[in-house]
C-alpha cells in the first residue's frame, strides 16, 4: 500500500511540477552548461548504492575538490557531509537559488518511480556517513530513504549528528500513514520559507 501510494502520488506531483522542473532545467543548461542532472551516489534499502538525482547545482567536477582541497573536504565532514551554500565555492549563481527553494531535489520524484526511494522516508546518506548511526545503520538501510522525512521537515532547525540520526531512526521505529501526512504538511512551509545557508 505505502508503494501504491508513493507511486501514485510521486506521478501526480510531477505532472504538477514539470513546468517548473523543465524551466529550472533551461535556467541550469543556459547558465553553465552540461550536465544538466547529477546523479549522486547514495545508500538504498539493502545497503544498495543508487543515484539519487537532482538538478546540477555545483560546478562539474565539484566531489574532486574535495579531495584536492584538504579544507574544503574537512569542512564537509565536519558540517554533516555537506557545505554551508555561503561558504561552498562549487555551487553555480543558478545552483544557490534552485537550492533556496529545493528546486534542485524534483527530480528525484524519478527516484520514487523507480522504487529507489519514498515520498517519505530518512534522507539518503552517502556510504561515509552510515557511520553516524552507529548500530542503527544496519536499521536505515532495511527501508527506502525519502526525499522528506522527520529531519528534513524542521527545515532551518535541522540538527546536526548524532541527533540527527536519532531523529531518523525514532521515526523508522513509529512510523505510520498519519505520521506521514504531518511530515508533508509541516514540510509545506518549509518549502515556502527557503532553507537560507543549510
């Protein structure tokens, strides 16, 4: 049932935001080039690694300067495995504004098509990052991440590690329908609001 629902409803939404998705895409070919999409490597269920997609943000090339800028690459582990957008020269002038509103995250309504991930679910993590959830990895990876979830919907209040892992385990541990409808609406102003410089 929760697939049906994923699938019916990720159909939906795209239908409604493939005007906006084709625009962003132009903004993103006409401002710095190709590729338009990248596809980043991320945890699945079963421990499986998969794309998950989004709009190209950063310059090309942008996950190699993190291993030939040793601070770059510190301040990204240390910040969660990502990079405050004011402090992250590889996001593009288009990338900044298309992260502002999440823009850059609709393709991944693609990923829930293809079964690799759920409206609602813990935000996939790259492989390093497992380590954060301690004994609780081998928890996360036995469902679908989501492209919203429990962490994501406290917008500029998302915690950093390791409260940010038990954040996404308590809700793989009570998860419900209903649960998941207030996770959709609370991430409805979210959305609105802009996540400023997370």
């Amino acid at each position: 049932m929760r697939r049906l629902i994923d699938v019916v409803s990720a159909s939906a939404l795209l239908v409604l935001a493939t005007p906006v998705l084709l625009l962003a895409a132009w903004a993103v070919l006409l401002t710095s080039g190709r590729p338009i999409f990248f596809g980043h490597q991320r945890v699945g269920r079963n421990g499986r690694l998969f794309r998950c997609w989004k709009l190209r943000t950063m310059e090309v090339g942008a996950e190699a300067r993190l291993e030939r800028e040793p601070a770059l690459g510190e301040r990204y582990r240390t910040n969660g495995y990502k990079v405050p957008a004011s402090k992250d020269p590889r996001i593009t002038r288009t990338g900044r504004l298309l992260r502002a509103y999440y823009l850059d995250e609709l393709p991944q309504l693609f990923n829930v098509l293809n079964g690799t991930m759920s409206l609602v679910g813990p935000r996939p993590v790259v492989p390093a990052e497992l380590q954060e959830f301690g004994p609780g990895a081998q928890e996360l990876v036995q469902h679908r991440p989501g492209i919203v979830g429990a962490w994501t919907s406290r917008g500029r209040e998302r915690p950093a590690y390791p409260e940010r892992a038990q954040i996404e385990l308590e809700y793989l541990r009570n998860r419900s329908t209903r649960r998941n409808l207030r996770i959709l609406a609370r991430t409805i102003p979210v959305v609105l609001r802009g996540q400023g410089d997370a």
